[in-house]
C-alpha cells in the first residue's frame, strides 16, 4: 500500500512540477532559484498530506497551487524576503531578442506589485482562476480580489504605458 501511495505521488509531482515551477516564477518575478524552492516545499508539503488525505484532496492540481501561492505569501512575510537580486546579471543575455526582453520587462512590472497583488494578478490571468477560487486560495473575500486585482492592473498599465496592449498580442 504505501508502495503505491509513494507512486502515485511520484506521478503527481513528476506531472505537475513544471506548471508549479512557471507560476512560481511568475511570483517571484523570475527569481528562478527562490521558485524552485517553493516547488521543492509545495512538493514537500503534499507529500505529508499525500498519504494521509490524498482520497480527501479532490483536486491535488489546485491544493498544490493553493499551497505554492501560501508558501509564496509567508516566504514574503519573512524579513529575509526583502533581500534583492542585483540588476547586473553575471553572463550576457540569452539570444532570442524581443521575447526575452518582453519577458524581462512584465517581470520587471510584476516585481513592483505588492506580493499579494502580484498573487492575485498570476492565479487570475495566469493561472485563469475564478474570482471565488483566488479569494479562498489567498484567504480574501471576493470583494478584495476585485479591488486589488484592478488595483493591480491600473499599475500595471501605468508602468507599461502604452505598449501593454502590444504586450498583449503575444
């Protein structure tokens, strides 16, 4: 029995690390060594409940998000959170021109939304959640979705000017 629990899990994890890893570094506005951190503790944590629970879980898919978007939220709440990467980056820029530099430049605006705006914006439009499951993934009521979701997107907007529309096309 626990053979089978353990490779189940294994499947699980083998199955939706990648899409964990991508909304990871959405949050973490391409902090890619502080993502695979939080994949690895998600990971972690399902595993605790794996075997005790995995029959109540439902839908192990959306706890595994809801448990990556928490462990994103209190690794903020941390004060060692607050440390930066430098904006030099050691070796030269990948090739692949204007993707990455679109990349670099939504990052750079999800980077200066607050963690919890940030967490709203990647489960909305990224992640295409629904107003309700945001707000119970984030322990918000719905009302507050709303607002810090437009909130969110009005700074986006202004820090993006006008070529958001064309960020949009891709």
């Amino acid at each position: 029995m626990r053979r089978s629990l353990e490779g189940a899990f294994r499947e699980f994890a083998e199955a939706r690390a990648g899409q964990l890893f991508r909304s990871a570094c959405l949050l973490t506005s391409g902090d890619t060594h502080l993502a695979e951190d939080l994949v690895q503790e998600t990971l972690g944590r399902m595993y605790v409940v794996w075997g005790r629970s995995s029959a109540r879980l439902g839908n192990p898919a959306a706890y595994a998000q809801t448990v990556l978007v928490r462990a994103y939220l209190a690794h903020q709440r941390r004060r060692s959170a607050g440390e930066r990467p430098s904006d030099e980056l050691p070796e030269g820029v990948a090739a692949g021109g204007e993707d990455a530099s679109l990349r670099l430049t939504l990052l750079d605006a999800l980077r200066q939304l607050p963690p919890k705006d940030r967490a709203v914006v990647v489960l909305r439009y990224w992640e295409d959640r629904s107003i309700e499951e945001t707000a119970d993934v984030l322990h918000l009521s719905s009302a507050a979705v709303r607002t810090r979701s437009s909130r969110a997107l009005a700074r986006l907007r202004a820090q993006l000017g006008g070529s958001l529309g064309e960020f949009a096309a891709y």
